[in-house]
C-alpha cells in the first residue's frame, strides 16, 4: 500500500513540476518576446525621432531671418523708409520668402498604439515620455503651426504684389502702418511657434538619451 502511496504521489510531483516548468517557461518566452517588441519599439520611434529632429531645425533655421526683418522694421522703419529705402526693400524681400511648418512623422507610433504594444511595455518612464511627445506635444505643435500658415496665408494674400515685387516704398504712410500691424500679427504667432519647436527639441533629446 505505502509502495503505490509514493508511487503515485512521485507521479503527482512530477506533473505538477511539468506544469509549473511549463508556465513558467511559457511566461519567459512571453516576457523575451515582449522585451524584444519594446525594444524594437523604442529603436523605431528614436529613428522616426532623429529624423523630426532635423525638421524641426529647418523649421527654426527658416524662421529666424523673419525674426531679423521683424525686429529691424519694428525698430528702424522710419530711418530706413526715409534714407534707405533699398535696403527696406530688401528685407521685404526677404521676409516674403516662404514659410516652413512642422509635421511629424507618426508611423511607429501609431504601428504600437493600434496594436495595443505599447500598454504592456515595462519601460514605464520612457513610454511615458514618448506618449507624452506624440499625443500633446506633437497635437500642440500641430495646431500652432497651422495657426502660424493660416495667418501667412492672410498676410501673404494681402501684400502679395508688394511681397512679390519685394517693394515697401510705394506705399502710404497708413499703409506702412497696417502693414506692420499685420506683419506683428503674423510674427506674434510664429514666434510661439518657434518657442514651442524649441521646447519640442528638448523632449526629443530627453528621449534619444535614454
């Protein structure tokens, strides 16, 4: 009787012990594969990340000569008008030169959020992080920068035979005037936009850093 007691009891060891193997051999090549999956995750977006980094540095690279015209005829119109008037013509024609926005590339992103991925990846902080980029930061850029083509587009409309023909000189001394107004109300507006670029470019390091 003892005989067939530990038979059956070693038996029972057994399979409890291959099951257990099992579970947890099931559980270890769940957890590599997901490993492998952030990981590659996180290798597509930096990619996807370094190359909205380099737009992001045209788009600035592209707004700072409106910066120096803006500043110069806020500051100097009248000098210029009065005694340079080439030169004033000059910086019109340089304002006039077209206007960069930013669009990020989401298709990593989104390959992981639509699959559900990226909720069991355990880098919580880095996930955290990437999440917080594309659905606010990108989401905030997106709309400043269509503000910023909007009021372009009106300012552009407006003064587009003195845009094109890169003359100020000919006009009114009111016209001057409204057309600082309007250049300011552009500008007003690319200038966030620069500021939130910049801010975006931080977060983008943070990132790739890590």
């Amino acid at each position: 009787m003892k005989k067939y007691i530990l038979k059956y009891t070693f038996e029972f060891l057994v399979i409890v012990m291959g099951i257990s193997v099992s579970f947890w051999l099931n559980n270890w090549n769940e957890n590599i594969k997901q490993i492998s999956l952030q990981n590659k995750f996180i290798a597509s977006v930096k990619e996807d990340l370094k190359q909205d980094k380099e737009f992001i540095k045209r788009v600035i690279n592209g707004i700072e000569p409106k910066r120096q015209v803006y500043l110069t005829l806020i500051n100097e119109m009248d000098e210029l008008y009065y005694n340079d008037r080439k030169s004033l013509d000059s910086l019109i024609g340089i304002y006039s030169t077209s206007q960069r926005t930013f669009y990020p590339i989401f298709g990593s992103y989104e390959s992981a959020v639509s699959g559900n991925q990226i909720t069991v990846f355990d880098n919580k902080e880095l996930i955290q992080k990437i999440i917080k980029l594309y659905n606010s930061r990108y989401n905030r850029l997106e709309d400043n920068g269509r503000i910023a083509d909007e009021r372009w587009d009106f300012f552009t409309k407006k003064y587009s035979g003195q845009l094109r023909m890169s003359k100020f000189t000919d006009m009114e001394t009111k016209q001057r005037f409204q057309f600082l107004n309007d250049m300011h109300y552009h500008f007003a507006q690319l200038r966030f936009y620069s500021s939130q670029l910049k801010t975006t470019l931080n977060e983008i390091d943070e990132i790739l850093n890590q």
